[in-house]
C-alpha cells in the first residue's frame, strides 16, 4: 500500500483494516477495522478529510476525494464498487454504490440505498435510504425491500470482508 503524507497529515490504517499494496492513501485519510481498500483505489486526502467507516469495502480502480474542507465520509458495512468516482459529502450505513458510479460535489446517499452502475448522484443530491436508485442523473427508482437489489445490500459487506482476509492471507507479488 501506498501511504502518502501531505502537509504534514498522514493516512490513518486501523491493523484489522486491509489495504491492497497498489492502493494510494493520502493525507488526512481513516480507514476503519474490517473495511478493506482495493487494488488501484486512490484516496486523496489532501484538501478534505476522508473517513472509511468500519467493514466498507472501496473496490478496485475506484477514487475518493471530495470538495476543499468538506468531509466525504462512507458508512459502516458499505461498498463504493469498481471504478467509481466518489466526490461527495456521504455514502450511508450498507449503502452500495454500483459499478462505474460517478457521486458529485455535496451530494448524499442514504443507508441502505443501492445506486444502480453507471449512475451519476450531481452536486447536492440527496437519495433517501432504502430504496434503488439509477440513472443520470440519478434519481430514486422504488423501495429496496423485497427486490433482487436487496440481497446484494445484505451481503456484499460480508462477502468483502472474507474476501480481503483472504487476500491479506494469501496474495503475493510473484
């Protein structure tokens, strides 16, 4: 892993966290126990503050960063998937962001929430919890109870977290 100081403020990895070695953290970054940090993610911390709460999973190739002196802060159990854009004011509790997601200046996204792949959250959105939503822009779609969405909600955090121990156990540079 690359842990980048800048200004004098260095990222912060809790020991049961998991941060693959190609990932950059930098500056005034926190990752929490149990989450993990995939391969190619890039978290600059250098003008806002980023908080990885405790068993997210930030997948491969996405990147982190949000507005000058703002906070993007990503809940506990949630998952910014493979290629996201993430620049925004908060991902919520079990949130998951899908595949190729773009999440803009201000905007949050409720607990529990699924934005569908390849959605665009603009600035200032604010998606409620609980429910799909998809689009460009991104809009809420309909309740997340009771639809196929709702299992990826209730699993993938966990799903994640034996993943990267997995990866932590066995992945070697070859």
């Amino acid at each position: 892993m690359h842990l980048i100081e800048f200004e004098g403020t260095a990222p912060t990895v809790h020991p049961d966290a998991w941060v693959a070695p190609t990932a950059t953290l930098i500056g005034d970054v926190t990752v929490e126990a149990g989450a993990s940090i995939w391969y190619g993610a890039v978290l600059r911390g250098d003008v806002c503050m980023i908080v990885v709460r405790e068993g997210t999973n930030v997948q491969d190739n996405s990147v982190l960063h949000a507005a000058p002196g703002e906070t993007l802060t990503v809940g506990p159990d949630a998952t910014i998937g493979h290629g996201c854009v993430v620049h925004c004011r908060e991902v919520g509790e079990s949130a998951l962001v899908g595949n190729g997601s773009t999440l803009l200046d201000h905007a949050v996204v409720g607990p529990r929430t699924l934005v569908a792949a390849g959605s665009v959250v603009t600035p200032g959105t604010e998606l409620p919890g609980g429910m799909v939503a998809a689009g460009t822009p991104c809009k809420p779609v309909k309740p997340i109870e009771g639809t196929s969405s709702e299992l990826w909600i209730e699993t993938n955090a966990t799903y994640y977290r034996e993943l990267a121990g997995r990866h932590a156990g066995t992945a070697r540079e070859v």
